[in-house]
C-alpha cells in the first residue's frame, strides 16, 4: 500500500513549507534581534533556496541510486539540525549558516514524496497524488500564518523554529516506520556521470521553457507569501501582525487547495501547458493589483487569488513525468527542483535589491516581473 508510505514522506514537505515562510511574519523582529535591515534579512533567508538548489543534483542522484528511505532520513535529520541552529542564532551570520544547513535538509522534502509516487504510480495516478502532495506539504504555510503570528507575540520568533525541529522528529519517525527499502536497479554510470545527467536533462531543448517557468515560479510563492506578503500588510497597509497573519492565511489555504483544484481542471479540460501559462499570468496580475490600496477585504481576495493561480504551477510536474524514462524520475524531478529554488534564491536576493530602493511595493514588483517574462519564455521556447 503507498498511501501511509507517501503520506510520510509528505510531513517533511509539510516542515519545509513552514520552516522557509517563517519569515513572513516576523521579518521585524527578525531583523531587530539580529541586528540587520529588512533588506539585508532578505539576502540572509536567499541563501536558504541558493543551498536547496545547489543540493538538488546529489539528491536527485542518491534518490535514484539508494532510494527514498535512506535520503528521507538523512536529509530529515539535517533539516532538525538546521531548525535548531536557527532557533539559537544570535547573530546574522549565525542565522546564515542555519538557511545554508535548512536548505540541503529541506532540498529532498518534495522530491522524496515525488520521486516514490513516480516509481509506485502510472503516469494518471501520478498527476491525481502530485497535486495532493503538494496540498498537503503546502499545509504548513498555514502554521506560518495566524498560528505563528500569535507564537511570536507570546513566545518570539524563535519558538516558532522550535516548533518546525519537533515538526521534522515527527516525520522522521513516521518515515522511518512506514517507507519500505527497496533496491534500486544496479547503476550503469559513475556518480559523476549521474550528477552530469541531471545537468543535460536541465539543459535539454524541449524543457527549456518549462525550466524558465520553473526558475521564476516558485520564487513567487516564496516571495510574496513567505518574506514580503508581512512587510507589505504590516509597513505599508498599516496592519497588525495577528491581522496580517489572517490575510495571508488566507493566501496559505489558496495554497493549500489550489493543487488539487489544478489537478481537477486539467483533467476535466486538459491544456496543460496552457494552464500553465495563465495560472502564472493570472497571479502576476493580482499581486499587481495589491497596488490599488484598496479595502482590506480586496488584499485578502487578492492574495487568495493568487495562492489559487500560482498552485497551477504543480502542473509542471504532471508535464514533466509525461517527457521523461520512470527510471531517470528523480534527476528530473530534481533537475526541475533546481530551478525552482536556484529562481527562488536569485529573485530573492533581486527584491532586497529593490526594496532597498523602494521598500516592499519595489519587492513585490520584481515577481510581477519575472512571472511574466516566465509566461513570454514558455510559449516561445517550450516544445511539444
């Protein structure tokens, strides 16, 4: 039976939601105790997606090789290192190491779940259990929300990280009681060879539009949801922080359902690639529109809008397992992971750069942007 196996494997992605939007709602107490700017925390938390994208060609090959047990556990107990590390920082380059060390643990979390429902699902049942799994990891976003607004208040902000090291004992246990072992299919190449093939599948022609897509989508999510959603409502919509943290629940439980909602849309009407498309041109728009300054009902419609259209990007995934070999399941879904978070990352540390300039509205624009540029690349470059 795969369910309990790949639910386990899910709790880790479940941590790994909540350990890299932790900032969101407490960016300012962050920064105060750390003794940096709200910019200089933005490169601080970047170098979080930077180690999770460097991480994903070892992964993608030890998943392929030594299967999704061993990988789980080690990389689980890696992440519970980082968590801790974080929660006793006492300074910004403290705080560093623990994003460096959090990303190489969190950097399989996904790619786990993905990699054991490739090789234990058909290609059908795959796309149905890929958008669970994203819906379910993307669940705890919702602990970075209200639930951790009012820690913070009561607790501070480092609570919040001991929170997720008990999340990452809890899945580690689950996984190391549920996960079977299985021997993977004897290696026809070197390591390096391996680590080389998951760099051609990144480059290879046909998906070079869908890793453009990828390269800017994530950093979306990431970067309105996860660090600039809570400066926005907080410095310049005037919000509280428990208030705030009720918005961009909002915006987490978009996140949440989107995933399956995508899922039912592309198999009641197909389009995969054209879903794609307008999923992200969709959320471009609406964090555009946060500049309305309207009401506060329309930014909480507004950011539930966009946890909707950017969920679609889980159909990446659905249109990549069609491109690939069962076999090659995990250096591609880590090849594509690459960009994710290596875009994540470098959109990051470009909106510090901007909201040194012009403050989080100058953030929030650098991911309109790039959403877009992705749309334009993808319809020229994806092929079929």
């Amino acid at each position: 039976m795969f369910v309990l196996p790949l639910l386990a494997l899910t709790l880790g992605h479940v941590f790994s939601n909540a350990i890299r939007t932790l900032p969101a709602v407490a960016a300012d107490v962050l920064s105060r105790d750390l003794g940096v700017s709200a910019q200089e925390l933005a490169a601080i938390t970047g170098a979080f997606p930077a180690a999770f994208a460097l991480a994903m060609i070892p992964v993608g090959v030890a998943l392929d090789r030594y299967g999704v047990r061993p990988v789980a556990l080690i990389l689980l107990a890696i992440a519970a290192l980082g968590a801790g590390l974080a929660a006793l920082a006492p300074s910004a380059p403290a705080m560093v190491l623990a994003q460096v060390v959090l990303g190489v643990g969190c950097s399989g979390m996904l790619m786990c779940p993905m990699t054991f429902a490739a090789r234990a699902l058909d290609a059908p049942r795959f796309g149905l259990w890929s958008g669970l799994v994203q819906a379910i990891g993307n669940s705890g976003m919702v602990l970075t929300a209200s639930p951790l607004a009012w820690l913070i208040e009561v607790e501070g902000w480092r609570a919040g990280y001991w929170a997720c090291l008990a999340l990452a004992a809890l899945a580690a246990g689950a996984v190391a009681t549920t996960v079977p072992s299985w021997t993977p299919a004897a290696a026809t190449r070197s390591v390096l060879g391996d680590a080389r093939e998951v760099l051609r599948i990144a480059a290879s022609p046909r998906l070079r539009g869908l890793m453009a897509m990828a390269f800017v989508s994530f950093g979306a999510v990431l970067g309105v949801r996860g660090l600039w959603g809570g400066p926005w409502l907080m410095e310049v919509r005037g919000l509280p922080r428990i208030e705030a943290g009720h918005l961009l629940l909002g915006c987490t439980l978009a996140l949440v359902a989107g995933p399956a909602i995508a899922g039912w849309v592309v198999s009641r009407f197909g389009q995969v690639k054209r879903l794609i498309v307008l999923g992200h041109a969709v959320a471009a728009l609406l964090v555009l529109g946060l500049f309305l300054r309207g009401p506060v009902w329309l930014d909480a419609a507004l950011l539930v809008g966009f946890g909707l259209a950017i969920s679609f990007q889980v159909l990446c995934f659905s249109l990549l397992r069609g491109l690939v070999r069962q076999e090659e399941a995990g250096r591609a879904l880590s090849a594509m992971n690459m960009f994710f978070f290596g875009g994540a990352a470098v959109l990051q540390w470009l909106s510090g750069a901007a909201a040194w300039m012009g403050g989080a509205g100058a953030a929030l624009l650098t991911f309109v942007a790039a959403l877009l540029l992705g749309c334009l690349l993808f319809v020229r470059w994806q092929q079929d």
